[in-house]
C-alpha cells in the first residue's frame, strides 16, 4: 500500500523575510494539490503534517494563522492531521504507528521545506524501512546563508538537498512521472 504525507504546506511559509529570502518552485503548492487530488480519486491513504512551532515568534506558532494549513490542500474530514514540534514527521508523532497498522510500504512525500521537515521526514522513513518517493516539484526552499555569510540562493539549496536525499533515501521524481507511473501501474510500481 502508498501513502501521501503533505508536510507543513502553511500559511507561515510564505512570510519569506522569516525564512531567509527568496523561495523556489512557485509551483510547488498546485503540484501538490494535483497529487492530492489523485490519491483522494483513488481513496488512498493521505496524512497532513502540520508544525507546531514552540517559539512564539515563529509564523508556525500554533494559533497564529500562519500556523494554518493553505486552502488549496486543506484536509477534508477522515484525512488524517498529524500535528509535530520537531523537523521530521515520526519524532514524538503517531505517524510511525498507523502507517504500520495501515499496512503503508511506500510514502509519497511532498511539501515544505526541501532542505528541512521534508529532507528530515524523508530520512527517518527511510531508517525506518518506508520506500519513500519525494516528488521535486511539488516541494520547496528558501535562499539560504552560509555560515561565512555567503548567500545560497533558493534553486541551489533544493537541488544540492534533493541529490542528497537520491537513491541512498528515496527515488527522487516530478508529479508527472508520479502520476503516469500510478495510472499504470498503480501502487505496485512503487513497492
């Protein structure tokens, strides 16, 4: 069986002046939306991951609207929400559990931000013997600085995120290749 796991598309990750400039793939969020739209046509498992910041400043902080999950992949009642305080998904959350129970081999994982929550989710599942599938473009980051005070610009920071997380950690793919693979195949071209 796959799952989708949409990690932390808020409305806080938009305030860009707090995560440190400039953003990639403004596509991003209706890629994402394309895939949820799928795996809802298909009844399949879909689980939202929202952060809770425990910093009072942060967009994230729960009760701030920033802390709400963007309109256009809002859960729909029955999808499950899992709600966390730290980068990856599994720490602290239920997440492990009811994929376990749920019978999940492979996690198609989408969201924000590449080189953070999603890159952190991404690994933990891995470890834990999930076969995840990130989907590039439906996924991205800030312009980031070095600890020398050079700037990494958006793109750069995605793609050197996205190489890292190649083959040792998930297939790496683009929404289109994910959804023909899917139509074909189904869920078995993953697993």
């Amino acid at each position: 069986m796959i799952a989708l796991l949409l990690i932390d598309i808020q409305k806080g990750l938009d305030q860009s002046e707090h995560w440190g400039g400039s953003r990639n793939n403004p596509s991003a969020e209706s890629n994402c939306r394309e895939i949820l739209d799928y795996f809802r046509s298909k009844n399949w498992p879909i689980f939202h991951i929202q952060h809770c910041s425990t910093n009072p400043e942060s967009p994230l902080f729960p009760g701030k609207q920033g802390h709400d999950i963007k309109a256009e992949v809002a859960p729909l009642e029955g999808e499950k929400v899992i709600t966390k305080n730290t980068n990856s998904a599994f720490v602290g959350t239920a997440l492990h559990e009811l994929l376990t129970v749920g019978g999940i081999e492979s996690l198609v994982i989408v969201g924000l931000t590449t080189d953070h929550c999603v890159s952190a989710t991404v690994r933990s599942s891995a470890d834990l013997g999930f076969r995840p599938i990130l989907v590039a473009d439906a996924t991205a980051t800030y312009s980031k600085t070095g600890f020398d005070g050079s700037l990494y610009e958006a793109q750069l920071v995605h793609s050197i995120s996205l190489a890292s997380l190649k083959d040792e950690f998930a297939l790496i793919i683009n929404t289109s290749t994910l959804l023909d693979k899917l139509e074909v195949s189904g869920p078995a071209s993953f697993i």
